[in-house]
C-alpha cells in the first residue's frame, strides 16, 4: 500500500482547491483491492435527497467513474474528500479482510471480538452504503457492536474498548444544515445512535475505576469527543452526567483535562467559544448555581433558535422539555425577563406553564410592553418597538382575555 499512498497523496496535493462542494459524505467501502465504492448526497432547497455514487479506482494512477454528470470542480471535491478518507483508514491496523464484510454482517461468531476498532468503522460504513442510514442499519450495527465491546470488558480490553468507541463516534454526522426556499434542514444523524451509546456510557460508568486506572488517555478522548458535541451529549446527559462526576478524585482530573483542552488556548487564555457540556458539568461539580443556571439559560436560547430555525425541531423540543422537567417552567420566565424574546412563547406555549405560574408570565408580558412603549419615544428603535408592543399585545389577548374584562 507505500506506493500507492504516494499515488494517493500526490494525486491530492497536484488537485488542491479552495472550492467547497454541496455534496456530504455518506458511506464507502473497499470493494477489491484497488477499488473503492464512495455514496455521496444533497438536500435540494426542497429538502429532496439527491444521491451521487463514485467509484475510485487506486492503482498505478486515480481514476473514477461517477454515476451522474456533474462539473468537474463538484467532482474534485468529492475524489479528494473520499482518497482522504481512504488515507484515514490505512494508518489505522485492521483484521476484518474488505471481501468478508457481508459474511461478518450475517454471522454471530465469538471471532467478533478480535476486530480491531477501525473494522466496526468500515462494517459501520459498509452498512450504510448497502442500507441506509436509519434506525434498523443501526440497530442490526449494534447488535454486532454492543456485544464485542462486552466480550472486552469481560477480557480486560479497556483501551480497545474506548477506542473502538471513539472511532465510532467520529464517525457520526451530528449535524449538518441544508437551506431550503424558506427554512433549513438539520440532519441529525446521531438521534439514531442515541439509546446506544447510553447503553455504552452505562458500561463504562459501572466499571469507571477499571477504565481510569488502564486506559485513561482514551477515556478521556472519548469524553472530550461528547463535550464536542452538545445537541448529542444533552440527550444522553442523565448517563453522561454520572459518568463524568460520580468519582471525585476521577472527576477532578477529567474536568482539568477538559479545561486545558477545551477552554484554554496555547497561550492559556480563555477561548471565547467554551464548550456548553464542559461549562454545564463544571458548575454542578464545582456547585455554582449562578454560573450553572447561566448555561442552562444560554442552551435553551440556542434550543429555541433552532426551533425558530430548522424545519425539524422535534429533538430541539424533546430537549426543552427534559430542562423544563428539571429546572421548572420559571427559567422559561427567566429567559424572557433577561431577553424579552417572545418567541420563548411561541415555542414553548403560556398554556402549557403550571397556574401558578401564568400571572407572572403576564406580569413580565405587562412589563415588556411598557418597555417598548418608552423605547418608541427613540427614532432609533420607534419601528421595532411598535412590532414589540403588538406582538406581546397579542400574546396578551390570546392568553389572558378574563384579565382584559
């Protein structure tokens, strides 16, 4: 494979462009020994899914063949995206021989086991090509997967374990927006890898000592890879929050790792960007209720963004919720008095706040509307405050008509 590596890296260095194709990567696989099978896609501004297969042929030059006609800097994009991948997965050690995929997939066997971690990449993406990616490719993946990584735990393979883990996570699309004629499209991937990987995150909290004491550095990379990743870890907090906490000794060193990872640059500065999942479980740890309320405050600002945003927020919704079963409806009144946003309202509705809660929710509603009836006395702001005072009129009407008579 030495020289053709060399064919592989000089065919990407002599086509380098700062072109950025519309098609995302969805599958490959190695289909013979210089062959390799690559599935391609886009959302149209219809949020139709348009599919591009190219097949890359690595011998003594890069040649590729294309299943639709498409120009030729779309089709550059994509050869170089897929010869990367391609040059991904050489440097990892594999077992799994490319012609045994489909025999693996359609037998249980104890041999299972002896995989190395970037073989359940390539069955990952193998299936996909082959099925999809939906809930019954991934259940029938981890059918296969869940069991090998208890059959490791059982033998003590703890950095297998964890690595074999974090090759999986990275190979998850968790989001990716498309633009549509009036909304945008958020593919969300990982909501299919959810229940899975809480069952995961279950194995490795119930032995936490074991995985600490043999293979810290990939536990940590996998817990770094999670705080990457905020939409995906807040839907698998109520496991990966005991995870990461549970063990104050352990815990302390995860959160010190975390923080020179992912909130200190080179020169030790804070970065401006700080991962929301680090600053959420450093607060609970360290008990700092005003920094942790902030956080959660600025994650429901981002989940009410994106159901104003995306066509599809129904994750977006599920997640509101699992806060406001936490945190009570007050922060919702909280968001609302710091940012006067009513949308707070469009997205979470005053008829689904507690009784007791409502008269507040019109108490701030009142206080609002005299806010930007002051402000209309500005040039500067009299349009969008006359907008402001109509809306939460509005909302006034159609939520407290008794209060009105």
């Amino acid at each position: 494979m030495a020289f053709k590596k060399e064919i592989i890296e000089k065919f990407i260095e002599d086509h380098q462009s700062h072109y950025i194709g519309k098609y995302r990567y969805h599958s490959s696989y190695k289909s013979d020994e210089d062959t390799y099978k690559n599935h391609y896609y886009l959302l149209d501004e219809n949020f139709r899914k348009i599919d591009i297969f190219v097949e890359i042929r690595c011998g003594d030059q890069i040649e590729y063949t294309f299943s639709e006609e498409l120009h030729t800097q779309a089709q550059m994009f994509i050869v170089i995206d897929a010869l990367k991948r391609i040059l991904y997965e050489t440097q990892y050690k594999t077992k799994l021989h490319y012609t045994l995929y489909e025999k693996f997939i359609t037998t249980i066997s104890q041999e299972q086991q002896l995989l190395e971690p970037i073989d359940y990449c390539k069955l990952l993406y193998y299936m996909k090509y082959h099925q999809g990616i939906n809930q019954e490719t991934m259940d029938s993946f981890y059918d296969k997967f869940i069991p090998t990584m208890e059959g490791q735990l059982r033998t003590g393979s703890y950095d297998k374990f964890l690595y074999s883990t974090r090759l999986v996570l990275n190979t998850i699309l968790y989001e990716y927006e498309w633009n549509g004629v009036n909304s945008k499209y958020l593919d969300t991937e990982y909501q299919y890898h959810l229940y899975y990987m809480r069952k995961i995150i279950k194995l490795v909290y119930l032995n936490l000592e074991k995985f600490y004491s043999h293979a810290k550095d990939e536990l940590l990379e996998c817990i770094k890879v999670l705080c990457l990743n905020p939409r995906f870890s807040f839907a698998v907090m109520s496991d990966f929050e005991p995870l990461v906490l549970s063990h104050d000794d352990i815990a302390e060193e995860i959160l010190d790792f975390l923080k020179n990872e992912l909130v200190l640059n080179e020169k030790g500065v804070k970065k401006e960007n700080v991962s929301l999942i680090f600053s959420y479980l450093y607060y609970i740890y360290y008990d700092n209720y005003d920094e942790y309320y902030a956080v959660v405050l600025k994650a429901f600002r981002s989940i009410i963004n994106n159901m104003l945003t995306f066509a599809n927020s129904d994750l977006d919704l599920a997640l509101g919720n699992t806060f406001l079963k936490k945190e009570g409806y007050g922060i919702l009144i909280d968001l609302f008095h710091e940012d006067y946003n009513t949308f707070v309202f469009a997205c979470f509705p005053i008829s689904s706040f507690p009784l007791e809660l409502r008269t507040k929710v019109r108490d701030e509603l009142v206080t609002a509307i005299q806010y930007f009836a002051a402000r209309m006395e500005s040039d500067n702001y009299r349009l969008s405050s006359f907008e402001q005072v109509m809306n939460i009129n509005r909302i006034l009407m159609d939520n407290f008509k008794e209060w009105y008579k």
